[in-house]
C-alpha cells in the first residue's frame, strides 16, 4: 500500500483546510502558529513531500540551497510570492503554487473600506466619539473627500485590481489603470489604459496598488511619483509594503500632498511602521486583506488542490 505523502503545515489554517489535509496526508501541523524559522524550513525539505506555507515563511536562495533533496512542492497558502525565491526553488526542481482568485474580492473589500475610510476621516471620527471628546459640531468638522464621482487610478490590474475596480464602478468612479501591458476591454470595461505609472498619478484623486513585490516594483511609490499627484489624493496599499517609500510617504502627508492613506501593508511585518501613529489621517490595518472565513476555506482548499493534483501526477492548476 502506498503511504500517503507528507506535509507540513506551517501556520494555523481554517478548520476544514486543517481537517482535509489531515484526511487525505499525513501532516504535521504547526498549531503554535509562529512564522516558520530558516532551520526548520530546511530541516523541513528532509523531512516532508510538500510544504503548505503562508507569507510569514520565507525561502529566500540562501534557504533553498540548504535543502534536501525529499521536499517536492511548495504549496503556499497566500497568492503573492515575494517570500518565495522561485528560480532558487525551481531550479532544485521543486514545484510552487500560489491561490490566486479566491482572496481578490475579500481583498478588494479591504482595499475599499481602506479608501473610503481614509476620506472620510474613520480613525479620527472613531476616536473622537470613543474618547468622549465629541463635544460640538459645525459644518467645518470632520469634512472628508468624496469617492463617487472622483477619478480611481489603480496599478496593477491583475485579478485583484480588477475585483476592486468592479466594486469602484458601484460608486460611479472614473477608472483609470497601469499594467505592464494594456487588457482586453471586456476585463477592463471602460477603465482607461496609462502606458506610464506617472501618466496614472497625474489623474489620481484616489490611487490602489494592485501589483505584485518583485525587484522592478520596489519602491514603485517614491518622492517624485507621490508629487506627481492631484494635491489632496487619497493612497491605499492592500498589495506590499516593499512598493512604497514610507518616508516619502510620510512627506507626501505633511504637506498635504495627500490627504489621507489606508494601508493594509508595511515593509516590516508584523510591527507596521511607528513613524505612522502620529497621523490620524493613516488608517492602519494589520494585513488582513483575504482574513474573512470564507476566503481563508477557499485559500486552503485552493492550496490542497494544488497537491492533491501534483500527488496524482498531475499539473498543479496554480503551478507558477
Ligand atoms: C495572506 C497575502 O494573508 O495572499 C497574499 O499574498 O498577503 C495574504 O492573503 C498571506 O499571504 C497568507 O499567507
């Protein structure tokens, strides 16, 4: 009788991804829930077939060269693969997955409150009636910018980009997009193309990242490019915290070259960035972009299809 494959399991998923994967492998599953360290990932290659990892786990190339040689596929539950050095990996021949579709609308959901939070002052509005400290109102008071109607730029109009644009077309935006190249207008459906990221900025009143971390976008919004944008624009970040100089961020809120930000997504995770507490204009969220209960199902059923396929010898539907 052929053993069933093993599996390592490196953070707590959802109950019926954990109850399926220890139904049809033998798993170890890291119920402590801690982000996975270099030595155990690389004791991990000699001792599992497949690893279902999350972002928190990084197989970087100096990692990967220390591998064994039983680890066969690495089966992530997340769709960005920042923390996956694919050529290191694929050149020891190991397979890679992501779980693209199923996380883009609770993503774009996140990416929506983030910007309708932002302009309409959320963090300081609730902290204002919390605190007790709602004493008085005039016309004046808490006056935010108005999403309908206003002009959406959004890079990156991969799935994500445009799940939140279809949820940006409900309040009659006007869209606007990058992408490494123009899509088919049935994907797009009016969206206006820009062949330059400062083309876009110039026509953002609200701006969404949508793109992947990869060396090309690191940094992808500097000084120049916040500068480039309407006075008073609103930014949202629900993709990654390496797109964004935050110091520039940071000048771009003083000035008031922007007037609000909502981000889901920092460069050092967990943690966030202090330098951003003092502004009641940042509306802050721990990276929970896919964190509902339905997409966390959906996001391991995804990565245990993609197993399940590469075990029965087959190519994985999401194999990158
Ligand atoms: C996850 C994410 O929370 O999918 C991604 O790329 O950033 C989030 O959906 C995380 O990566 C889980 O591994």
């Amino acid at each position: 009788k052929m053993s069933k494959p093993r599996i390592w399991v490196t953070r707590r998923l959802s109950d019926a991804t954990l109850e399926r994967a220890a139904r049809d492998y033998e798993v170890v599953i890291n119920y402590e829930d801690r982000p996975g360290t270099a030595e155990e990932i690389i004791a991990a290659s000699a001792a599992f077939d497949g690893i279902i990892p999350c972002h928190s786990e990084h197989f970087s190339a100096e990692v990967v060269a220390q591998f064994s040689d039983r680890l066969k596929i690495v089966a992530n539950h997340s769709v960005g693969v920042d923390h996956c050095d694919l050529p290191a990996l694929k050149s020891r021949g190991i397979v890679v997955t992501n779980t693209p579709d199923v996380l883009s609308d609770a993503t774009a959901e996140l990416a929506m409150l983030l910007m309708l939070g932002a302009a309409r002052h959320a963090v300081a509005g609730d902290r204002i009636v919390r605190s007790g400290a709602w004493d008085s109102w005039s016309p004046a008071f808490m006056v935010g910018k108005q999403v309908t109607g206003a002009r959406l730029g959004i890079i990156g109009m991969g799935r994500v980009g445009r799940a939140f644009a279809a949820k940006a077309r409900g309040f009659d935006m006007e869209l606007h997009y990058f992408n490494r190249s123009p899509l088919a207008e049935e994907l797009t459906q009016g969206a206006v193309y820009h062949d330059t990221v400062e083309s876009l900025l110039g026509v953002s009143d609200f701006l969404s990242l949508h793109c992947p971390a990869t060396p090309e976008t690191n940094g992808l919004m500097s000084a120049e490019r916040f500068a480039l944008m309407p006075a008073g624009a609103v930014f949202v970040n629900t993709a990654r915290g390496a797109l964004v100089d935050e110091a520039a961020l940071i000048g771009a809120l003083d000035s008031g070259q922007l007037s609000a930000a909502g981000l889901d997504c920092f460069q050092v995770e967990p943690g966030g960035n202090p330098a951003f507490s003092r502004f009641d204009n940042i509306f802050m969220l721990p990276h929970i972009g896919s964190a509902t209960g339905q997409t966390r199902d959906a996001m391991g059923f995804r990565a245990l299809d993609n197993l399940d396929a590469f075990f029965a010898g087959k190519a994985p539907g999401d194999q990158l």
